[in-house]
C-alpha cells in the first residue's frame, strides 16, 4: 500500500511543479489532448524529484547518522514533508471535489482515445510482466531479457535488503557506481516500501513507457494535426523498420524452408554485428526499463522547448536571410523564459543517473532546435545547468570521471567510410533514415527543423565513443529513430488521405515495409520469453537470507563470476559478478578476475591470505564443481585456512569467513 501512495504522491507533486511549465490553453490551441501531456509530465517529473530526495535523505541518515535502515526514516520524513506541503497547496487554491469534478469534464478526452491509451497501457503493462514475474515463490525473466537483469535486480536488492549507502555497483562492490542507478533505487524503494519486486519493476517500466508513448503521440498530432498519426508513430516505434526479415524470407524461400524457420526459430534475425543481440527492436525498452523514463524526461524537455522552434521557424524571411537573423540579431539571443530553462536544466540534469545517454540525446536535439530558435541563452542555460547537476552528482558517487570520449567513426559498419554508414543504415532500418533525408525536402519549415534536430543523436553515434563498449551507442540511435517516427506517421498518413487508390496503396506498403521486420521480432520475444524460456530464481532461498542477514554494506564477497541467481538476488557486493557488466560501465575487471584466479586457485594459504587482504575480501563462497575462467579452484587451501560459516540446504554451495 505504501508503494502506492509513494506513486500517488509523486504524481501529484509533478503536476505542481509543472503546472506553469505546460499551460492547457497552448497545448489545446495545438489541437492536442491535454491530459496525456499533464499526465504524463507529472508522473515523470514528481517521480525524479521525490525520489531524489528520498536517495538524498537516505544518504545522509546512512553516512551521517549512522542508520542500518535508512530508507525508513528517510520515506518517513519524505512523504510526510511532500503530504503537508501539497495539503497546503490545495487548502491555499480551495481545492473541492466539484471543482476537480468540473476541471475534468472540461478537459475530458475523446473516447477514442481513452480507448486507445487504455489498451496501449494494457499492452504495455502485459508485455512487462510477461517477461518478469513472480509466480510460486520464484521469479521468472525470460531468456531475451535476464541478462540485463541481473545487474539491475541486485542494485535493486541492495537497497531493499540493503543499506547501499554510499551507492556501490553489487556486481563490482568495493568501488564507486558508475552507472546510472536511479531507476533501481527507486524499484528497491518501492519493494522495501511493500510491493512485490515484480510489481513495483513493470509498475513504473509500464508507466514510464506508456507516458513516453502519449507524449511521441502528442508530438505527432501537434504535426500532423491527426490521430492517426499519433497512433502510427506508436506503432512504427514498437515494430521497427528494417530489411533483416526481407533477406530472411528471400533466403529461406530460395531454401524452401520458410514457414518450417519461421515457426521453429527463437532468435532474432539481423545480418550486421550484434543485430541477433535485438539491439534495434522493441526488446531494447523490455531489458533496459531505465531508458523509458529518460525518454519520458527528453520528450517533455521537447515539447516545452517546441514553443521556442515554432516562433523562431514562423519568421518571415526567407532562406539563408532566416537562418542568418536565428544568430545575428539581439532576438535570436536574449532569453525569452529563463526560468523555464533553468527548470528544464534541473530535469535533464537529475535524469543523468537514471539514463545518462537519454540526456545526451536530449540535449543534442535541443541544440538542434537552438540552432533555428531564437532566445539560444535559454538553451545555454538549460545545457548550463543540465551539465552543472550532472557533474555534482559525478563527484557523490564516481571517483574519476563518468565517461571516457573518444572519437570513433563508423559506430558497428563494417566499412568505416561514408558509403559503408549510409548502407549500414540501410541495413538495421531499412528506408527508415534514408528516407527521412527525402522526407525533409517536402516539409514545411518547422517540421524540417525538427526533423534534422532529432537526427543528432543518430550522428552522434557513428562518431563519438563515450565507454570501453561501442555497443551501448545504439541507444542514440534507437532515440533519434523513436522521435523520427513522427514523421514517417504524418507521411503515411498523407498517402492515405489521398483521393486516388494508389496513394492508399502506397501508404499500406509504406506501412508494412516500415513495421514487417518490427512485427517478426516481437514474435521471437514472445517465444524466447514463455515458460520454457526463462530463468528462474528461488525468491525464498534460505542462501538469500543468510546473505542479506549476515553481510553489511562494507562487506565483500568473492564469488563465481555469477549473472542472475540466490546469491545476486541478495543484493550483497559481489568482489567480480559477472564480467560485462562491470566492464561495459567502465570498471577494470581484468584486474579482479586475475586476483579472483589467485584466491581460488593457489596451493599456498599464505598467498591466499595475503590476496585476500589485499582486496578486502570479507567473505569466498565456493560452489561444487566450480572453476574460475577456466582453472581448477583449491576449496581445500581455502577451507584450512578460514573457517567454514555457511553451508546451503543441499550441501553444493559453502561460504567462509575470513575475518573471523
């Protein structure tokens, strides 16, 4: 119940703080629902705020006062701060149930789309708990899923079992944390708070997704001054583009095995690197829950930014005379709302530990819009202050700096050329951006700008690397192709509208060849996600209990280079978790894995003894039969030199204490 009340309070602390950011009378003149907009700013904005001052007064309980249990007198103090404050609100504005009563009919949405967002939301929610959940005492993550997972889960787990307090990342504990961990705490909070893991994790994934979604639908309509557009936008982004699927059907068919591959395959299909990963499909926002609610943060951010674009691309002038007057006139800089911007700097800034390549991506395509707006001060100020509260949050929880730049030309094209881009997108989305090059030429000015605004982030990664993994770039492109459907909708949607039967007939082939592919991935992650596709972990283990009961925030454990089972679901710091976790977030886990080998391979206890104080190993759990990268472990140096502590039900895992 409690969970509830904390998502109930948040949402309403938003609206507050939002309210002056998103007048109802400019989002209506833009022929747009208002409350899918009101909604879903407030969700996402009273979300980050409270749970940023929870973390904060968690923080300082835990390493000021001293508490084992931060997170109940931080909540405590929290929601009843944020309950008296609002109660003040309302009493102050003489709220009354028949004034909420007549504020809703007045702004009551069409019933075609309560309908469409009620089953959007259904979906969203089903799809969520389809792959993760709870059933008999186990927790169930499909096989497409898991793997990102089990970082997440243990961050979870260290603060609702734990007291995470300065933040260590469990599957490399004894450090800093490196990634953004924000949408964990708040999921940790919520499970120590009463709900189920499960429900609080697709909970907030589902409302963070679908608040993105009304937003990308808001968006579309604004342009397109359509409905199916924005229902069309919603559907390409779920259903990707792309040509793997044509080439898979053509090959096969050639083969005469078509319908024997489709029905039998699992995988995902994709002929460049990593394709069969799904970095490009809808699997992205199932596996990596936290880029939802960055999203959500990116397109409020653009929505009130939008005002700025549609003054600055409704001047007069014509050609290069406009776009010189967007710099060289005292309009095209003076700040029209700087408190709006610095608002909007707050937002982007405290995102940056809950999705730090969605506020890249933000601040990349509000520098697009910055070029063809005037008042660019406003857009200083939000970069200003984005980065400010970025870095202030670097120096709590990372020692050293966050990323790594570094240019790196060419992304995952095999041909790091010109050429070899252009035919690499061509390859994992199909006409997806090429043709947003031709759509921009039969675009009116605004949505021109816009467009080649919401490409920089897509450029951006064929560029730069920001980590030691070149992969986690494709998060930029999955954004600037999430924003970009926009404007493949309002085409579609063109074609449709036309008087003659082959623009229909175009319009349904646009709409295929942009959702084909798409639509045969989220067959295979429903078939590598049902009941014998899954991991399980025993949610009452007794191996969990002893963990999260016997082992505190400064203790370290060397284990088996373990992904997601009973000892990470304890959210205890794990000395070396599994080893791409850590090292895709930066961390130098060829150094531990080398120790890891020497502790659990050596013949001498003096050496072992030696290691282990070195690396302030508290406790070495060993496990039946197990080998670390590929070497014989010694369970007998180690058993003669600490005393046994912990032995499971079954007898296969043992744990030893070396401080004992």
């Amino acid at each position: 119940m409690l969970g509830y009340i904390y998502l109930i309070l948040a949402a309403l602390l938003g609206r507050e703080i939002t309210r002056p950011l998103l007048p109802e009378q400019r989002i209506k003149e833009k022929e747009v629902t208002p409350c899918w907009i009101t909604f879903s700013a407030a969700f996402g904005c009273g979300v980050l705020f409270l749970t940023w001052a929870v973390y904060i007064a968690a923080w300082l309980f835990s390493t000021c006062g001293g508490m084992e249990k931060p997170l109940f007198a931080a909540n405590l103090l929290v929601l009843a701060a944020v309950g008296l404050l609002l109660t003040g609100i309302y009493y102050r504005r003489k709220c009354s149930f028949k004034k909420i009563k007549e504020h809703i009919s007045r702004n009551f949405p069409p019933r075609k789309e309560i309908f469409f967002f009620l089953i959007l939301f259904a979906a969203v929610m089903w799809i969520m708990f389809y792959v993760f959940h709870i059933s008999g005492g186990y927790l169930y993550s499909g096989f497409t899923v898991f793997g990102d997972y089990a970082p997440h889960t243990a961050m979870m787990r260290s603060f609702s079992l734990g007291n995470n307090f300065p933040t260590q990342y469990p599957h490399f504990g004894g450090a800093d944390v490196k990634y953004h961990f924000m949408f964990q705490f708040l999921t940790g909070n919520l499970e120590y708070l009463g709900m189920p893991i499960d429900v609080g994790y697709n909970l907030v994934s589902s409302l963070s997704l679908w608040g993105f979604f009304a937003m990308l639908y808001s968006l579309a309509k604004w342009f397109s001054k359509s409905m199916a557009a924005g229902v069309l936008a919603v559907v390409f982004m779920v259903f990707r583009s792309g040509t793997a699927f044509f080439r898979f059907a053509f090959e096969h068919l050639g083969a005469g095995d078509l319908w024997e591959i489709l029905s039998q395959n699992t995988t995902f299909i994709g002929y460049t690197p990593n394709e069969n990963w799904g970095l490009w499909n809808f699997n992205v926002y199932l596996n990596q829950r936290h880029l939802g609610f960055g999203l959500l943060i990116v397109a409020l951010s653009l929505w009130i930014f939008m005002e700025w674009l549609e003054e600055g691309c409704a001047q007069d002038e014509k050609g290069f005379l406009w776009l010189r007057k967007r710099f060289f006139t005292s309009e095209a800089w003076k700040c029209k709302k700087p408190e709006t911007a610095l608002l909007v700097g707050m937002l982007l800034g405290l995102c940056s530990f809950w999705n730090g390549a969605a506020v890249i991506a933000g601040l990349l395509i509000l520098a697009g819009f910055a070029v063809f707006s005037d008042g660019k001060l406003d857009y200083l100020i939000v970069a200003v202050v984005t980065i400010l509260f970025s870095e202030i949050q670097s120096k709590m929880f990372v020692s050293g700096s966050v990323v790594s730049p570094s240019i790196y030309l060419g992304f995952l094209a095999e041909e790091k050329t010109l050429s070899g881009v252009v035919w690499y997108l061509f390859e994992i989305s199909g006409l997806f951006f090429l043709g947003v090059l031709v759509l921009v030429f039969f675009m009116k000015r605004m949505e021109r700008a816009a467009a080649v605004s919401m490409l920089f982030p897509a450029i951006f990664a064929f560029l730069i690397s920001l980590t030691p993994d070149i992969n986690v770039n494709h998060k930029y492109i999955m954004i600037s192709y999430a924003f970009l459907t926009i404007f493949w909708a309002d085409a579609v949607c063109r074609l449709f509208r036309t008087r003659y039967l082959i623009g229909k007939l175009m319009g349904i082939l646009l709409a295929m060849s942009l959702t084909v592919t798409g639509i045969y991935d989220f067959v295979v992650v429903l078939k590598d996600n049902d009941s014998g596709h899954r991991v399980a972990v025993n949610l009452e283990s007794s191996l969990t209990a002893w963990l999260s009961g016997n082992l505190g925030k400064n203790d370290l454990i060397l284990t088996p280079e373990y992904s997601m089972n009973e000892v990470t679901m304890s959210g205890v710091m794990l000395y070396l978790g599994w080893p791409y976790y850590a090292w895709s977030a930066g961390y130098d886990t060829y150094y531990r894995a080398e120790q890891a080998v020497v502790m659990y391979t050596t013949a001498s206890s003096k050496v072992l003894k030696e290691t282990v104080e070195k690396e302030h190993i508290t406790y070495i759990l060993y496990e039946d039969g197990m080998k670390f990268e590929e070497k014989e472990c010694r369970e007998d140096v180690i058993a003669d030199t600490y005393p046994l502590v912990y032995e499971s039900d079954d007898g296969r895992i043992r744990i030893y204490g070396t401080e004992q």
